[in-house]
C-alpha cells in the first residue's frame, strides 16, 4: 500500500488535493494512507515513512525546494510539487522530482502522475519473505511463483530458486490477489510474469504451470483486471 504526505501550509489546498487523491484511490479500487504537514519542520521532526510527497514550494519558514535539499539523500522519498507560482519550477528540479501541478490542482494532471509513480512504485516493490536462513528481500517483479511443498513452499524466480519458511496460504494472505493469483492447489503465480493464460499458464520465461479447472475463469478474469491496471 502507498503512503502519501502533503506538505502545505494552507489547509484549504491540503483538502483539495486530499478530496482528489480519495477519487483517484477510490475509482481504481487501489488502497492508501495520508498523512497532512503543515510545514517542513512539520515533516521532519515526525519521521513517517512516506513513499510520494505532495510538496508546497512556497511555505513559511522552509520553502518546499529546502525540504526537497534536506530529503536528496532519501531515494525512497518520491516528490511532486504543488504551486501557485509555477516561475519557481527551475529550482525544484532533482533527483525522484516527478513533476509539478498548479493550484487549484486539476484531477487529470494529478493522475497522469499518480499513475506513473504506481507503475515505478510496483516495479521497484520489494517483498519480505520467510525462508528457513531468515528473513528474504526480494524485488516482486522478480519472482515467477510460489510452489507448494506441503506446509512450506519453494519460491521460483527470475535467477532462482528459495525455500520459504511459509505455506502457500499465508503467503496468498500477505500478498493479496492484485498481483498473485492462486491458479492451483500447489502454486501461487505472479500476475507480472504471465505471457498467456488459458488452459496452463505460460509464463515469460517459457515455463508452464498448471490451472485448476475450477480457477480457470476467475485467473482470466484476474489477469485481465491486471492487464487494464497496467495500461492505463
């Protein structure tokens, strides 16, 4: 799930952008968090994780291009700069800057972005898994499918494979359906890595993995809705 600041000390414009983000979430049937700020300080001294700041450039005390310095060393920190005054953007410009929206914020523009952060948020999206040696950090984007091997299963990616200290049903639960599928008894498959889904599924690779009868539909219904999030 992505985690949104907005950074603004006006608080009429904070509500505005907080009424269309809500529409954006909602209309795409996609889960966040949001967190207001009412200053730069206001962001620092709280210390929440935040994946996508919304970044007023014209602030009291520490303009929105001070905070975006002090945040240069923080990758994971994705910046989009909101302004009346869009002569200010020459400045703002730098590293995991996405762009700039003039006030009052227009839905359209606001999703162009909020689009092109999700697609790079899902690729760069890194997973923790449980394997018999510890904790396992894994990109999503890299694993093929989950395998089950009775209360445990093996994990099977792009450069190998890894025991998982974890059955296939728990790892269903934490990883949701938007990406996964449950297409079999025995296998959990990456939505990402399918390049055809009918009677077995063929994945990018090459490799075929079986679909159980009762789940055929639901997986096309399931890699379609996939599919439609993708190209929008």
């Amino acid at each position: 799930m992505i985690k949104i600041g907005i950074c603004d000390d006006e608080k009429i414009s904070r509500e505005q952008l907080k009424e269309l983000l809500e529409q954006f979430f909602e209309k795409n049937s996609l889960g966040f968090q949001l967190w207001e700020y009412e200053s730069g300080a206001d962001f620092l001294e709280r210390g929440e994780e935040i994946h996508l700041l919304f970044l007023d450039i014209e602030m009291n005390e520490m303009s929105g291009i001070q905070l975006k310095e002090e945040l240069q060393g923080t990758e994971d920190i994705r910046i989009i700069f909101v302004t009346s005054h869009m002569e200010g953007m020459p400045e703002a410009f730098g590293r995991n800057v996405y762009g700039f929206l003039e006030k009052p914020v227009a839905l359209e523009k606001l999703e162009k972005y909020l689009l092109r952060v999700l697609k790079d948020f899902e690729e760069e999206r890194m997973l923790v898994v449980k394997g018999f040696q510890g904790d396992m950090t894994v990109k999503e984007k890299d694993i093929l499918y989950f395998v089950s091997e009775k209360k445990y299963s093996r994990m099977v990616g792009k450069t190998g494979e890894s025991f998982c200290d974890m059955g296939l049903q728990q790892l269903e639960e934490m990883l949701g359906q938007q990406s996964f599928f449950r297409c079999h008894k025995s296998y959990l498959v990456n939505l990402a890595n399918i390049s055809d889904a009918n009677q077995n599924i063929r994945l990018k690779n090459g490799e075929s993995i079986p679909v159980s009868r009762r789940k055929a539909k639901e997986l096309k219904e399931a890699y379609m809705a996939y599919i439609i999030r993708k190209a929008r």
